[in-house]
C-alpha cells in the first residue's frame, strides 16, 4: 500500500468529519436567514397595520357622525398615539398626530369639521413614511430592534409635555407644538 492510501486509510474519517461540520453550519446559517427573514416580514406587517389603524383612526374622527363610534376612534387615536406608532414613526410623523391631539382635545366631537386640516396632515406625513419606508427597501437594523430598550422615549418629547394633555387655550398648545415642530 502507498503512502497515501495508508493516510487516506487512517485519517480518511477527517473528511467525512469535516463534511458533516460544513454541513451543519450550512443547516443552521439557513435556519437563521429564514428567521430572519420572517422577522422582517412579520415586522413590516405590523408596521404597514399601524399606519393605516392611524390613519383609520384619525379620518373617523373627522367623519364619524355617530358620537359613540367616534369615541372608539379617539381612543383608538390616543392608543396609537401614545401606543405602537412611537414604535415607528419619525419626527413628521409624532408633530403632525402631536397637533391632531391638541386639535382633538380642543375641539371635541361637536367640532369634528374643524379637525380636517390637521387630519391631511397626518395622512400626509404618513403617506410620506410608508413612501420612504417603501424606497429604503423596508429596511430594519436588527441589531438595533435586538437591543431596544423597553423604555421607548418620544423623538421630540412633546407627548411627555404634562401641559398638552390639558384641553386648554388650542392657540397656546399650538405655539408650543411649533416650537418643536417647525422647521426654521
């Protein structure tokens, strides 16, 4: 017998090793790019159904004739305001339901007419997430969603801001809104 068949006889099993360990690490890199992947699209979802339960939301409180659905549509408003939606909007986005807040605690149901401009806007501002969202690809940073805090801050502070969840002066609140929100 020659030299390497004496090597293939006594080390052959190496290969077959090496083999099975190429094999696994291929089975589990597969495992976790689908995962992955299925995570991104789970969280696109929700992202997409949050957008429009905001926009559902806040065009029924402009619409709704009904006093009692209207009221389902403003708590639903408050839960996106202050629930899911600081999960993904940005800061045209909170401005925009920060002033349809203000608006809607000034206003009520009988003044509900009055709420359309505020409305367009954050229709707008959401039409405007779901087409950057759409151009970046539906881009999510993992690593950073892995690591979140649970404790989620507001981008510009305003729904922390004690003073604007009073149905006060609308022209105060309104000034304090601008401050953060408009652009100089």
């Amino acid at each position: 017998m020659t030299k390497i068949g004496r090597f293939v006889k006594e080390y052959g099993w190496i290969g077959t090793a090496a083999a099975a360990v190429a094999t696994g690490v291929w089975a589990v890199t597969a495992y976790l790019q689908t995962a992955k992947l299925e995570y991104i699209r789970e969280f696109n979802a929700k992202q997409l159904d949050t957008i429009f339960q905001a926009t559902a939301a806040v065009s029924g409180l402009v619409a709704e004739p009904d006093a009692g659905k209207w009221q389902m549509h403003q708590v639903a408003f408050w839960a996106l305001h202050y629930g899911d939606m600081v999960l993904f909007e940005n800061s045209e986005v909170e401005c925009a339901m920060t002033y349809f807040g203000a608006k809607l605690k000034a206003v009520g149901f009988q003044g509900r007419q009055d709420l359309g401009p505020q409305a367009y806007a954050v229709s707008a501002a959401l039409r405007k997430l779901v087409g950057d969202l759409n151009n970046n690809g539906w881009k999510i940073n993992l690593s950073t969603l892995v690591e979140a805090k649970t404790e989620v801050s507001p981008l510009l502070g305003l729904k922390g801001d004690p003073t604007l969840q009073e149905p006060a002066n609308y022209s105060a609140l309104e000034k304090k809104i601008d401050a953060k929100c408009k652009k100089t």
